[in-house]
C-alpha cells in the first residue's frame, strides 16, 4: 500500500473499496468480473495505468504465482480502461485475491502507484513521498524502513529514538510504551490467529472427541492473559471478527477440564503411568515455532494446561521454514503457528479446504469437513449467501475442531507522538501512512 | 510640613511595615526550610521503601529459587517432572525467563527451555549474603534485543553429598512494574541503579529510553547512589538540574546485596507545590496587609496634616492682619482643641486690638487736646490781655502799635500750629532750589542765640569751612534747625553746651545739632518721630515728625542718639548740589 497497490481493496469489514479500479461488476452467471480502471493515474515512472499493462502484470503474477487464479481462464482487455477476468467457474474470492495482489512489474519491482516511491534500497528502504497520487500527495516527505530481526529489537530502537515507528510491536512493549509522552500507541485486531492445528491423520487425533477434550482443556483467557498479557482476542474459529457477515452470536468451545477428562475416559483413554515419563492417556508432539520467545509461552502454557487432563504435550521447537514444510506435508501431529486470516475467505479457504491429492497445500492436517461450505462462499452471489455460508462455517468448524483456536493477534503500532495519524475510520494507522502530518521539525520517518 | 510627613512614613514604615516585612520574611523562610525538609523526608522514606520492596524482590525470588532447587535436587525427581517444574515457575513467574539447574560441576540438569539452557553457574567468589543465606546476583548485562537483564545463582544442597546450582535469567523488566508504580506527588517517579550506576529502571515514562540505551545515570544521580555505597545508609536530599532543564528534588536509598540504589526524583514545582502556593498566599496577605497599612497610614496622616495645614493658613492670615479669619477643625481629639483654642486665642486678640485701639484714640485725643491747650492759651491770652489794655490805654498810640504787633504776633503763633496740625495730614508745600548749607544753619543758630542765652546755655556753631550747596527750601531748613536747637535749649539744663556743625561727606552734606542734655530714654528714641509724641510735659509733640517730614521730603534722612544724662545728637544728612543758589530779589 505504501508503494503500489491493488485494482481493489478491502476495507475494514471485508467490503470491497476502489482503488486503481472504480467499479467492478460480476456478469450474471457470476464467471466473468468487469473491472473499470480509474482514470488519470500513472506508474512512479510517468508510465500511464492502463487496462493492457495491468492485465501484462497480473497474467505475470499468475504465472509465477496461480494461488487465488486457479479459476481464472482468460483475462481480457476491451479497451484501455477495462480489465474482464473470464472464470471457468464463479469465484467469489477473486475480490479478495485481488486486494492482495498489488500491481507493480516484476521487471520493475521500484515502480508502482501507491503514497510513496522507492528511491533506495540499500543500505535501507527509503521512499519519497509521489506528489502525483491520484488521492493526494503524502504528508511525509519521505520514508526509510528499517528491519529488526524481533519486534523487542525494533522497540528498543524505538526507545533510543533510532526509528520514529514500530510497525509491530509484542504485547510486553505495550506496557512499557504506554504513559510515555513522546510516544503514541495504537492497538487493532489483527486477521492473524495462532491456533493449535491437529493432525486428522493420527490416530488419536482423528477422534472427534478427543479434539474436542483437548479444545476444552485449553483456557484460552488464560493463554491470552499470560502469554499475551491480555493484548489479544480469543478466536473460536478462523472468520474475521470484523467482517460484515460475522455474527458474534454462535456456539463456541468454553474452558472444562473436567468435561474433558470424561470425554477422553469415555472414549477410551484412561490416564497410564509409565517409567521416566509423566502419567497420561497418551502423548501428542507440538510443533511450535521455536524463534519467538512469545509462542514459546503459549506452548509451555498448553502443555501444563492439557497435562491437567492428562495428556502429555511433548514440545517440538521449530523455524519457520521448517514449521511451513511440515504444515504443508502434514508432518506433525499438533503445531502451533500463526495463520493469516485476511478479511475475506480466500485465505481460510486455502488453509482448511482439503486440496485434490497432489496438489500444493498450505497445510495438511487431513481435514476435509469444511470443504463443501468453503465452496458454497466461494460460489456464494448475494450478501444473504455469504452470511449463511459464514454461519454455516463457524458451526462446521465448532463441530468438527480440526484445530483448537486460541487468540486473535493485535497488531500495535507504536509512533512517535509528534505524528498526527488517528482517523477513527481506519482502526489501523498503517493503511493511513499517506495521510500522517509531522510538526514543525519534520524529517524522515522511519 | 513635608518633615511632618516623612516622619509619618518613617513612623508607619517602622511601627507596621517593617515588623510585618520582617515576620513575612521569616515566615516564608521558615515555610521553606520546613517543607523542604518534610518533603525530603518523605521521598527519602519512599525510596526506603522501595529499596526495602527490591531487597523483599529478591528475597522473594531467592526463596522460591531455593524451594525449587530443594525440590528439584533433593526428592529424586524424573528429569521430565524437573522440567514441568521449572517450565511451571517460569509461567508463574513472569520475572524468570529461564530456570535451570546444575550439579556442583556445572553440568545442566534440568532447564526450563524447551531447547539449550543458556545459562551457566557463576564464580563462588561472587557469592555475597550470609549463611546459608549465600547467592550471587551477575552485574546486569543487555540481552539480545539490549534490555536489562541479570543472572541470580543460589547454591542448592540436594543431599549430603549433591550440591549445586539453580540459576535463573530475570528480565528486569518486571523491575520497571514496581518502580514504575511507584508515584510521589503529581509527577515524582523512582529509578533504579546498579552497582555501577548504571540505569536498571526509570519511573519516568519519556526516560525509560535511557534503559534502552544503556545510558548511565545522571552526575547527580550517580554522585547520589555513590555515596550511598559509601556506607551511608541514607544521603541528604539533593537539588538538581536534569537534561531536560528541570529543577529536581532527589533522595536514595540503598537496596544491598545486590548493592543498588534506590533514587527518588520530584520535581520542585510538584515537591514544593503546596508550599509555594502557601509561600505566594503568605505574600499576597503581607502584601495586602502592607497596601492596606500604607493607605490606611497616608489617608490618617493625609487627614492630620491637612487639619495642621488649615491652623496654618489661618494663622498665616491672622499675621497679614485679616483677623476675621478662623479655623474649622473635624474630630474631637487635641488638633481639633487647638483649632477651637487657636479661634478663642483669635477672638480675644480682636477684643484687645480694639481696646487698645479704643485707648490709643483717647491718650492721643488726650495728648492733642493738651499740646492745643499748650500751644494756644498763651496767644489768647496774650490776646486777651492786649484786649483789656487796649480799652484802657485806647488813646495810647504807642500802645496801639504795641497791641497790633502784639496782636500779630500772637496770631501767627496760633496760625502756625493750625499749620503744623495741618501738615500732619497733607504733605508740606516746600520750595527746592539750591541753597548755602552754612547760611541756612548759621542763620538759624543765630535766630536761636537769644534763647540760649536767656536759657544760660553755651550755642556754638562749627561749620565745614567749604562752601557747600543742598537742594532745600531754605525756610522749611530753617524751621527744622530751630525745632532742633529748640529742643536742644529746652532739655538741656542751664551751663549746657549746644553744638550746631555742618560738614561734607563724599556726595551727601551733614548738619549734627548735639546739646549736652538730659538725654532721651532708649524705651523712648524710638517714637520720638511719630506723630503727637513729645518728650515734654506740653505741647502736640509735632516738631520732630513735622521735621522729619520736611527732611524726608527734601531726599534726606535724619537719625537721633541719645544717651541718658549724657545729651543727644541728631544728625541731618542731604544730597549735595553743585549748583550755586539763585540770587533773591528783595
């Protein structure tokens, strides 16, 4: 957003908003989308924005990457302002894939249309300010972006005065933060959520049962509170909390130890003691990632919570890139990692829909009991389908517990008090950069 | 009058103002020292405080580091339950980043990391603490994302022969809860310094940067928290200025073991908040009291001295002679009996300026009725004697004669006081042409040589032997030295010597008649010019304030001494011409 940008983007509550696109239009069979570009707006380079080269920068972004295209036949360009995405089926989620596509070429990855313009990239980001975009020019002059290998280290920076914003901070800087007059924090829900994602294929796991005694073990306020000192959200299931067809009223998992423990008694997992390890029903591995301190938390909490209950959560540290493999081939049996939600379905579809055999999977846990409802939203023409199809999601996902879900993230951004950044209509700042004011003594934010 | 009133200013500045200057002084002073010194105390007792919450921090974590270790080494324990143990402490325990527990050699037993231990067991030699009581807290150091963080080591006895280490990683972030709650006044905050003075937590928000950066206390702070380790248990408060140019009450406490310090800052606006808002209410009531005083002060003494002005004025008034002038004087206190003294004093002078006056009136009717009986019975009689003789010795030619000059006479004697009576009110028609000095007295001392001679008395004549000429009417000079030498003859007893000189002084001629006299009376010399005033028994008392009229006419001047037994001088002075005197027809 700060560079380039999306024909579309979603606001808030998962509606879809104009951006270098006006208006869009799905044909009557719902397997053609008619995208009107806005007029007037130029690449950084001068280079005007038209229908051909947005169509040459997606077919080049589908070929490198089909994710969310899978449906996608033909892309048409009928005239220079007019883009008409041809499906081999109705796609309901190619809204949402477009407003993570941003439009920018490969060939000329410094070029976009967004707030701001890539002059430098070494020995940092650093970006000035487009004074010719097409919804006003930026507040700041310019921009440098600095990457700290953890949130904590970009925080201390922050307290030394090296950078101007955090863009993430974990919820232990937020206490620190808070009070102190040069520096301003702001808090909004995340679409990430961190749940426990069990493996289908185990044969432990693949009891219904047990998947629900051990969602039930779980205190999520707890893990919330503890590990995430009560900066987070308890999720229920993978669906935005904020989109407009979320409805707060439906059932969901409470914390009882005790139902749990009968329910594994009754499905036939009594608690057995065996030399050198702690008396349980049975083990279960936990893949976590290893590399933050904060999931660390969050693994050690649910192992001492589900060894109330008798089961012994054995935890298995990880990278990312290992946790990412593993996911995807199904190698695990439990992992604990955060998921991406976006403000639309397209993600949840891609990480809980069970994929054809052989095909690319984000993850692999063996579940498929979500497919036929993740179809209807995709295939789902009118507001009263898509909230039926999320209700029906929500149920399916209470139902099944193909993973225990326990918090939704906060993202806090914290910035230097001098900002002028707070606009009620956007929850979170960072989709606003291009509006923020600086006082008088105004330089390069970072 | 303005002495008057610099007195009543020094007067009101030393009885009101000043005593109150003064006590407001001291108060203010004393208002200071006192709160400064109670506010001082009470940071310092904060500060123990919050050493005393540190060093219980720390005794706290220590315990529970010992239970652990207790019953980690000495009950047999599965490595596995080892681990939940830890791992559980560590989740209880938000301070203890990692627990872990080593044999004597070093060797990791158990750790509450799912992955490696990262860390190891200190140098005994670093154990401080007493008994069994012994531990090691490691300097501070910055972890990886450089936040504070220390190590603390407590040795474990498991068994008789299984000793060693449990060791535990605090994020000392957990530090800055507890100091950061700590809150003195509106905005006074505490820190936290190591051994080294180096910042381990700051209560205040915008310098919690300063952790961050590693940054060292402040001078001030440090020189604090050094003599804290200087085996002070506690230090004076201090006052100083900070980075951010703020005035800064401190206090310090020391923690022990780990030798840090405790620093209570408060800025002076909030410390002595209270006290300078007393201090300006003080001021302000002094101020008042003085603005109130000195007007008070200046409208009495406005209202004293005016009252003193209007006696003035009217005193002043009495003096030129407008004696109907009077004083009205407000109050009842003794200005207002001297204004009501000051107009009976008024009153009674007019009364007794008109008796006088009443007296003056009649002595002079008295003295003017006498002189006129003096001057003029004796031509009437003379008169009336001729009258008789004349109807005897009517047929007398001779005697006819004589009746007529004796007639004659006698009425130019009574024209002539009707004359002098006259000349008194109007001035005296004189004729002024030069005349011969020596001429005009010689002609008069002989005019006069028969009567002193018939007095038995000496009249010699000492004239200048120049020639000298004066502006005069010679028949008025005349008149005037024979008034003189008259007078001359009349009080001087007979063998007395009269003198009649003349001389020249510079541009001025002089004419001194000096007779060996009785002499005037000094009471007297100085009426002896006025009006109806005559050192004899009889007569209107004329002659000399005639004479003196007819000098002063002429330009001249006439001065009399006189002594007592002695005789008397008077001394005629006039201006001199050079101018020869016109000859006279006839």
């Amino acid at each position: 957003m700060l560079f380039a940008e999306p024909l579309i983007a979603l606001d808030w509550q998962g509606r879809p908003a104009d951006r270098l696109a006006t208006e869009w239009q799905w044909s009557e069979d719902g397997r053609a989308l008619t995208v009107i570009l806005r007029r007037g707006v130029k690449f950084h380079d001068g280079t005007p924005v038209t229908s051909e080269i947005v169509a040459g920068i997606l077919r080049q972004r589908i070929k490198k990457e089909p994710l969310g295209f899978e449906a996608l036949e033909r892309l048409d360009t009928p005239d220079g302002n007019t883009l008409v995405f041809r499906l081999a089926r109705p796609d309901a989620f190619l809204i949402g894939v477009l407003a993570g596509t941003l439009i920018i070429d490969d060939n000329k990855p410094d070029i976009g249309t967004g707030p701001f313009r890539i002059v430098a990239r070494t020995p940092i980001l650093e970006a000035r300010k487009y004074a010719e975009y097409y919804r006003g020019a930026a507040g700041l002059e310019s921009l440098q972006l600095i990457t700290f290998p953890t949130q904590r280290a970009a925080w201390v920076a922050l307290m030394r005065g090296d950078v101007e914003m955090v863009q993430d901070l974990n919820p232990e800087s937020v206490e620190f933060l808070q009070g102190a007059s040069g520096v301003a924090v702001y808090s909004s829900l995340r679409p990430f959520y961190i749940p426990l994602v069990f493996n289908l294929h185990h044969p432990i796991l693949k009891q219904v049962e047990v998947r629900r005694a051990i969602t039930e073990a779980i205190d999520r306020d707890e893990i919330v509170k503890e590990a995430m000192r009560g900066q987070w959200q308890v999720a229920d299931d993978p669906v935005w909390p904020s989109h407009w067809a979320y409805n707060a009223a439906t059932r969901r998992h409470s914390y009882n130890p005790g139902a749990a423990r009968l329910r594994l008694d009754a499905a036939g997992f009594p608690v057995k003691s065996a030399p050198g390890k702690m008396a349980s029903r049975f083990e279960l591995k936990c893949l976590f990632w290893g590399e933050d301190p904060q999931f660390e938390r969050i693994a050690l909490l649910l192992q001492r919570q589900l060894s109330e209950i008798g089961v012994n959560l054995l935890l298995v540290p990880a990278n990312q890139d290992t946790m990412r493999g593993r996911a995807g081939k199904g190698d695990f049996e439990t992992y604990l990692f955060q998921m991406t939600s976006g403000r639309s379905f397209d993600w949840t579809y891609r990480f809980w829909h069970a994929s054809p055999a052989g095909a690319a999977e984000r993850q692999n846990s063996g579940y498929s009991g979500a497919n036929q409802v993740l179809e209807a939203l995709r295939n789902a023409r009118t507001d009263s389908e898509v909230r039926v199809g999320v209700a029906d999601l929500r149920q399916r996902f209470y139902e099944d517990v193909p993973a225990a879900f326990l918090a939704w993230t906060h993202g806090t951004r914290a910035v230097d008090a001098r900002y002028q950044v707070s606009d009620p209509a956007v929850p979170d700042i960072w989709a606003n950069i291009w509006r923020w004011r600086l006082g008088p003594t105004q330089r390069a934010a970072k | 009058m303005k002495r008057i009133t610099g007195r009543f200013v020094l007067l009101i500045a030393t009885a009101a103002v000043f005593p109150l200057v003064v006590y407001g002084l001291i108060s203010v002073s004393s208002l200071r020292s006192g709160t400064e010194q109670s506010v001082g105390k009470g940071n310092q007792a904060v500060a123990q405080q919050v050493a005393a919450y540190i060093r219980q921090y720390f005794d706290n974590n220590l315990r529970v580091l010992t239970s652990i270790g207790t019953e980690v080494r000495g009950t047999q324990l599965e490595p596995w339950q080892q681990e939940r143990i830890l791992r559980n402490h560590v989740l209880d325990f938000h301070e203890f980043r990692e627990i872990s527990v080593f044999d004597a050699s070093g060797r990791l037993q158990a750790t509450s990391r799912v992955g490696p231990s990262t860390l190891s067991i200190p140098d005994s030699a670093d154990l401080v603490g007493e008994g069994a009581k012994k531990y090691s807290v490691a300097t501070p150091h910055e972890d990886a994302d450089a936040l504070p963080t220390t190590t603390i080591a407590v040795p474990v006895v498991g068994g008789a022969e299984d000793r060693g280490w449990i060791v535990a990683e605090i994020s000392l972030e957990e530090l800055w809860r507890t100091v950061d709650h700590i809150k003195v006044g509106t905005t006074g905050y505490a820190l936290l310094l190591d051994e080294h003075s180096k910042l381990l937590a700051h209560g205040n928000p915008n310098d919690r940067a300063k952790i961050a950066s590693g940054a060292e206390a402040a001078p001030e702070e440090r020189a604090l928290a050094e003599a804290l380790r200087a085996e002070q248990p506690s230090t004076e408060p201090r006052q100083f200025t900070n980075d951010r140019g703020q005035k800064l009450l401190a206090v310090a406490a020391a923690v022990d073991n780990p030798r840090w310090s405790v620093l209570v800052e408060q800025p002076t606006t909030d410390a002595f908040a209270v006290a300078a808002a007393l201090e300006r209410q003080l001021l302000a009531a002094i101020g008042l009291a003085l603005l109130g005083t000195v007007i008070l002060g200046w409208l009495w003494g406005r209202s004293f001295i005016q009252r003193i002005y209007a006696l003035t004025r009217v005193t002043r008034a009495i003096a030129d002679g407008r004696m109907d002038e009077r004083v009205a004087l407000s109050g009842q206190d003794e200005i207002r009996q001297l204004g009501d003294a000051f107009n009976s004093m008024a009153d009674r002078l007019v009364e007794l300026q008109e008796e006088i006056r009443k007296q003056e009136r009649q002595a002079m009717f008295g003295r003017i009725a006498a002189g006129l009986v003096h001057d003029l019975s004796h031509p009437i009689q003379n008169i009336g004697n001729s009258c008789k003789l004349i109807q005897k010795m009517f047929e007398d030619l001779e005697y006819r004669e004589t009746f007529k000059k004796t007639v004659e006479r006698e009425l130019v004697i009574i024209k002539r006081v009707l004359d002098d009576l006259r000349n008194i009110a109007r001035p005296i028609p004189l004729e002024r042409f030069p005349v011969d000095l020596n001429r005009t007295v010689a002609d008069a001392a002989e005019a006069m040589e028969q009567h002193a001679e018939t007095a038995g008395l000496t009249l010699r004549t000492e004239l200048t032997p120049e020639t000298v000429f004066m502006e005069g009417d010679v028949f008025a000079l005349g008149r005037v030295y024979r008034n003189l030498i008259l007078n001359a003859i009349q009080a001087t007893a007979p063998g007395g010597l009269i003198v009649v000189a003349s001389e020249v002084r510079g541009g001025r001629v002089q004419v001194r008649i000096y007779d060996t006299g009785c002499g005037i009376p000094p009471e007297r010399i100085g009426q002896i010019f006025e009006d109806f005033v005559t050192t004899k028994r009889r007569g209107l008392g004329l002659g000399l304030a005639i004479s003196k009229k007819i000098v002063e006419q002429l330009g001249g001047t006439i001065s009399v001494t006189s002594e007592v037994g002695k005789g008397t001088t008077f001394v005629l002075e006039f201006p001199r011409t050079e101018a020869r005197p016109m000859l006279v027809a006839g």
